[in-house]
C-alpha cells in the first residue's frame, strides 16, 4: 500500500507554531551542524521532508522530535530562515496531540480560549469542591487540617493520580502504538523490550539526551546559556517530581499543623522544591521575554501557560506557609485554595495534554529508539544470537 500525501500538513503543523518551514531549499546546512545527524540519516532535514511533503503517516511515526532539545544551532545557520528547530518544537506539540486519546490536546494547543477556558473552569471547580467540602474555618488559630480534613484531600490527590493514570496511560499506550506499529513487520522479542527497559529511566532521571546537543558547540558563546538552561531543566525536574511525590504520597507529612523545627527534613524537601520550582519558572519566563537563545525566539501559548502555572502554584505556596508560620488564619485557608485552584490545572491538564509530558515521551522515545535500534542488530545478525536473545 502506499503511502498517503497530506498537503495539508504544513498548514496543521503552522497550528501547532511551526513557522517559516516552506522556505526550506534543502541546502542541508541544518543537517551538517546538527549534532544529531549520523552516516545513515539527516537531522532535521528528514523530518522538515515529511512536513513539506505531506507524509503525515511517517511524521506521526517518527521519534525525531523527541530526540532533539532544540540546541537551535540549525535554525542559526538556516540560510531562509525556515526555522528547523521551531519546526521540531511545533512537531512535538503536534505528536503530543496525536497520542492523545481524547483529542483534549488538540484542542488545547489549536484554540486559546479551549487552553485558557479549561485551565480557569478547572481552577473554578476546584474552588467549588473546597467550598462543598471543607470543614469549619478556625479563625483563634491556624487549624489547615480543621479547614481541609486531610482524609478528604488525600482522597482527592488518589482520584487525581488515578485520572492521571488514565490520560497517561493511554497516552503512552498510544505512542508506543504509532511508533513501535506492533504486528507489522517482523517482531520484536520481549527480551530486547526489557534489556533496554533501564534508558527511559536513566534519561528521564538525568535527561542525557541535552548533552548530546550541546556538546558540539564548543566555540558557540551561547554554550553558557544553554548550559544554565540544562542545569536548569535538571533542577525544575527533580523539584516537580519531589513535589508531586510529596503530595501524591507523603501528604500526611507534609500537609500537617505541626510547625516542623528548621532542621527536619520535611521542611528542607519542600524549601528545594519551592527554590527549583521558582528558579526554573522564573528562568523560562524571563529567557521568552529575553528571547536571548533560540529556543526562546518563538513562544506558543503553552510556553507560557507552563511556566505561569508553576510560578503561581510556587507563590500561593509560599505565601500559605508564611501566613501558617505568622499565625494568620485566614490569609492561610485562602492562598491555600488558590494553592489548590494553580495546582489542578498544572497536574491534570499539564502532565497529560502539555509541556509537562515531554518529561516521559522524551525518554519512551529513546527507549524506543533504542529498542529499534537493537531488534535491526537482532535481525542483521547470524540466526543463533537471535535465538539467544528470546
Ligand atoms: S531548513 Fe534551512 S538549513 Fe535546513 S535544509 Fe532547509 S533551508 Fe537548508
Ligand atoms: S535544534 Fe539542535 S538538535 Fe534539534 S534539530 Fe536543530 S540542530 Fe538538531
């Protein structure tokens, strides 16, 4: 069967923020400085191919996307400005929408007022749900656990991870679904699925794909910058993923009227969250007003709305615990219903729909990679290292 040609592509992907990618003339300058480019295949320029052609099967095939962090070196040295690297951006907009099940991504990365409008409804209702549900308000003193009975806010953290689980899931079912297309072509042994089940691990822990594109630019004077920027997406990952295990798991610890002494460590987990939270919402909100390195020039509207969230469920946090710590009711239950009313939206709609979900389909898509990588070696390879391997 061939393969299908969907003109109508480039105009899509220009939805998703791809900006200037019918100007390519394939020179290739963008595929000799990528540092991704190897003997057997051209990076960028492969994928800027499928979009200009149409090949809308191949693109929603493809792991490219993930693999690059968007150095920007092609987009510097496009002679017609045709932007490689935001069409690398726009493409992983544009698969995270793919993979999604509910089409609820589509929607969000396509039409402000679906991005906007449902971050605001879902704040609301969470506002409504505290209202419904939440205790007496002691106004003597400081009572959170009175205010927001912990039983009911861990049962509505489990009902959030379970929705999570569900988005997620099926989300990722889906990718592995358009990448790996199981029951075409020859199968790949389980083995080599769990021999390589250690990279998405190791990379979405130390997110070591980074290096690999910025290690060329030796000589380029935005290496400090870009090394900020990684140290950066290191710090932001490590204080989201604390916080989100804090919160999912640990919440008796951590939401508690006990006022911890300065050394206990419940207080030292949650002061690094809030100073890596800060500095990386912080750090992405001023480097895509700056507009100092590539990956800044060109902001999406889910650009912003990632790093604003952040900022604001960091601020309402810190302001709850100053209220909490000065012995100011009041002000404590209201930052922390808008502590809650951030938080919703930046969990169930991030992590499934946004920007947040690059943190797990950059590391599946390595894994994938990987494990395409090594079933090709399986199947170049004499018939008895096959059969070792199942
Ligand atoms: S994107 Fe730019 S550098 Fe790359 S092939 Fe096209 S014109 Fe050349
Ligand atoms: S942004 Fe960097 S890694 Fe990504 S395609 Fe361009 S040169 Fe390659």
């Amino acid at each position: 069967m061939g393969t299908r040609i969907e003109p109508g592509l480039l105009y899509e992907l220009k939805k998703y923020g791809a900006v200037g990618v019918e100007k390519c003339f394939n020179c290739g300058n963008c595929t000799a400085i990528c540092p991704l480019t190897s003997d057997n295949y051209a990076f960028p320029r492969n994928m800027i191919r499928m979009v200009q052609i149409g090949n809308k099967e191949q693109l929603s095939q493809s792991l490219d996307p993930w693999l690059c962090y968007y150095c920007g070196d092609c987009s510097a040295t496009c002679p017609r400005e045709a932007e490689p690297g935001e069409t690398m951006m726009a493409a992983r907009r544009w698969l995270t929408a793919q993979y999604d099940w509910t089409g609820l991504a589509s929607k969000f990365y396509t039409s402000k007022a679906w991005e906007f409008g449902s971050m605001i409804l879902l704040g609301l209702l969470v506002v409504v749900i505290v209202a419904l549900f939440s205790g007496p308000m002691v106004t003597e003193q400081v009572e959170l656990n009175t205010f927001a009975p912990i039983h009911i806010v861990h049962l509505a953290d489990w009902i959030m991870a379970g929705i999570l689980l569900v988005f997620v899931g099926g989300n990722i079912l889906k990718m592995y679904l358009s990448v790996m297309q199981p029951g075409k072509g020859p199968s790949i042994p389980l083995s080599v699925y769990i021999f390589e089940a250690w990279k998405p691990i190791y990379h979405g822990l130390l997110q070591k794909q980074w290096d690999v594109c910025v290690e060329e630019d030796v000589d380029n004077k935005e290496l400090s910058q870009e090394r900020i920027a990684r140290i950066t997406h290191l710090l932001l990952v490590s204080g989201y993923g604390l916080m989100l295990v804090l919160i999912i798991f640990f919440l008796q610890w951590f939401q508690t009227d006990n006022i911890y002494p300065f050394y206990h460590p419940q207080r030292w987990l949650g002061y690094y969250a809030t100073v890596v939270l800060l500095w990386g919402a912080g750090y992405a909100l001023w480097g895509r007003m700056k507009k100092e390195i590539q990956a800044h020039r060109f902001s999406h509207a889910s650009d912003w709305i990632f790093p604003v969230l952040l900022l604001m469920v960091t601020l309402t946090g810190i302001l709850q615990h100053i209220f909490r710590y000065l012995g100011m009711p009041l002000p404590t239950y209201y930052t922390y219903v808008l502590h809650l009313a951030f938080t919703a939206p930046m969990l169930i709609l991030e992590v499934p729909f946004g920007k947040w979900a690059h943190l797990y389909y950059r590391p599946l898509a390595i894994y994938f990679q990987a494990v395409k990588e090594k079933a090709k070696e399986y199947k170049e390879a004499p018939a008895g290292a096959l059969a070792s391997a199942e």
